[in-house]
C-alpha cells in the first residue's frame, strides 16, 4: 500500500482562503500541499504529474472557468484527477486530524466534491461538450501522426506550451492562447502523408524528396479543414502556415510578414526551438542556449520581429519545460 503523502497542487484563490485550506490539509500528514499562482499551475502541470489539483471555478481574475478548462485539457494528456471547488464546498470540506483513515479522508473529500463538478460540468453546456469532442479528435489525430513520425508525445506536448507561452506573452486573450495550446499540436499532422523512406531518412534530403516533405503542411491542412469549428479552423491554419517565413522566403506558399497568420509566426518559434533542442535522425540536440541565439538572429528574417520580445521573455520557461518534458518524469516540489 503507498502510504507517501499525496502531492497536491492548491491553486491561490482569495475566496477559498488558500491559507487557511492548505493547513487544514497538511495538518494530517496525508498530503504535500503546494500553493501556487495560474500561471505557476500552468508550469507546473506542462512539465508534471502531480497526484491531484484544487481549483476554483469561479476564479474573478481568470474569466471563470478558463483556467479550470485549460487545467482539465492538460490532465487529459498527463493524466491525474482534478477538483474543482466553490468557496461554500472549501468551507465545508473535512478538517484533517492526525491518525484519520487516510482512504476516509479521500473518500470524504470526493464525496464534498463531485455535487459541485456535476453542476459545473452541467453549466459548461452544449458548447464546451462539442469543445471537449473536437479536443478528444484533435489528440487522436496527434497520436496517430507519432506512430508514423520519431517525434514524440513529449515533442507535442512540448511544443503546444512553447506556442501557449508566446501567444500569452504577447498578450493574446485567454480564449486565443488557449486555442493555440490545444490547436498546435497539430501543426505535423500532414507527415501522415509522406513516405516512410523520406520522412525517416537519416541524412540530408535530395531536391525531390525535399518537395515532397514540404507537402506535408498541405496534407495537414486537407485533413484538418472544411470544418466549422474554430478549433479545427486553428489547426488548420497552424498546419499550412507555421513553415512561413517573415521574409517570404518559406512554404508552402512564400507568404510574407503579416500575410502569414498569426497562429503560425507563433507556432514558428515553438517549432523550431523545440526541433533544434532535440535529437533527429539527422542530428544531435544542441544547448537551448544555443538555440535561444539562433532564433534571435532570425528575427526579420524568418520570425516575425514584434515576437523576439515574448520569446527573450518565456525562455527560461523554455528551458525548464524542455527539462523536464523529455520522458515521464515525477513532480518535485
């Protein structure tokens, strides 16, 4: 039986008196309560697995259930239960006592919980159901396409936070960056379409082989499109544009600064970091830092300039993501 203490992530929410609550919980010795802000939870949970997270649904400063959904998009990929509390069900929750039956005190937490994550999914509604159908379909498509690639779910997974942190850095609104976190990860999904012998070469590509490569961003863009949901219009877009170059110099069209869409300047970057500070067939990792001087060369050029200055600023993001997002690796508080 694990008797170690449950890691639990208690988002800061001034109505459920966080203080207050994460003593009550830590009184007992069952769990290891770590208070954090939004923004640290998003960290955390992009590079972690912790064993359960709090979080209001009615957080002022987060448009309500924002955080909540893009939280519970995260739990999808990384796995772990997730509840959502109400002041009132923070209030009412049991005080911890030393030598309480630790499965007693699970079972009562969950018991003061699922009533208020059966209202809150209720009032998610029709819309925010059809979401999670068009997530669900979307991760399908991203699986299939590791099979066929040596990209893997780490690569995805990292990538969609790199563009997230740009698109907020840049000050997008929270529906926008969310869009980009959950849309980005198929930016290759048009690799499907492309040989085995020239997608998993291990050497440089000849003229020929390089065109059709080239083609996958159409193939993304035909598996992705004719749908009416914003969702997979992103993706869509993502998929034929994140190859584009400021200087129109890119493909598959050779569209040029604000011609290229906005989703695909930021999933550039994301890319291209994340492709530079990892091993392929072809080549070995090189230093994040390395890459960081890359990029910031390019600016002009191949990446939009007005992000040189998001991207000097989630870096050090970068970098811890990059991490502790290699393998499965285990939450350290």
């Amino acid at each position: 039986m694990d008797e170690r203490p449950l890691k639990v992530l208690l988002v800061e929410d001034p109505k459920l008196r966080t203080e207050e609550f994460a003593d009550r919980l830590c009184g007992s010795g069952d769990f290891c309560v770590k208070r954090v802000s939004r923004d640290q939870a998003l960290e955390i949970m992009s590079t972690s697995t912790p064993d359960l997270v709090l979080t209001g649904w009615d957080l002022p400063s987060q448009q309500g259930l924002g955080l909540a959904e893009r939280l519970r998009a995260m739990r999808r990929l990384m796995g772990g239960p997730m509840v959502l509390l109400h002041a009132s069900t923070a209030e009412d929750m049991p005080t911890p006592r030393p030598g309480m039956d630790r499965k007693r005190l699970e079972r009562m937490v969950q018991e003061r919980t699922r009533a208020l994550n059966s209202a809150v999914e209720s009032a998610l509604g029709h819309q925010q159901r059809a979401m999670a159908a068009n997530l669900d379909s979307l991760h399908r498509l991203a699986s299939a396409a590791e099979f066929k690639d040596n990209e893997t779910a780490a690569h995805i997974q990292r990538m969609s936070v790199y563009a997230a942190l740009l698109a907020e850095a840049l000050g997008l609104a929270a529906e926008e960056v969310e869009q980009v976190h959950q849309a980005s990860p198929m930016h290759d999904v048009g690799k499907i379409g492309v040989p085995d012998n020239i997608l998993l070469k291990p050497g440089p590509l000849d003229s020929d082989e390089w065109k059709i490569m080239q083609r996958h961003t159409e193939f993304g863009a035909r598996i992705l499109g004719s749908s009416e949901t914003t969702l997979f219009q992103a993706a869509e877009t993502i998929a034929l544009t994140h190859h584009e170059r400021w200087d129109g110099t890119g493909y598959p069209y050779g569209l040029a600064g604000e011609e290229i869409p906005l989703y695909g300047r930021i999933c550039a970057i994301a890319d291209v970091f994340d492709a530079m500070t990892s091993d392929r067939p072809y080549k070995s990792a090189w230093p994040p830092a390395l890459a960081r001087d890359v990029i910031s060369q390019e600016f002009g050029r191949h990446f939009d300039p007005q992000l040189e200055g998001p991207f000097k600023e989630c870096y050090p993001q970068f970098v811890r993501i990059r991490e502790h997002l290699s393998d499965r690796r285990q939450l350290r508080f």
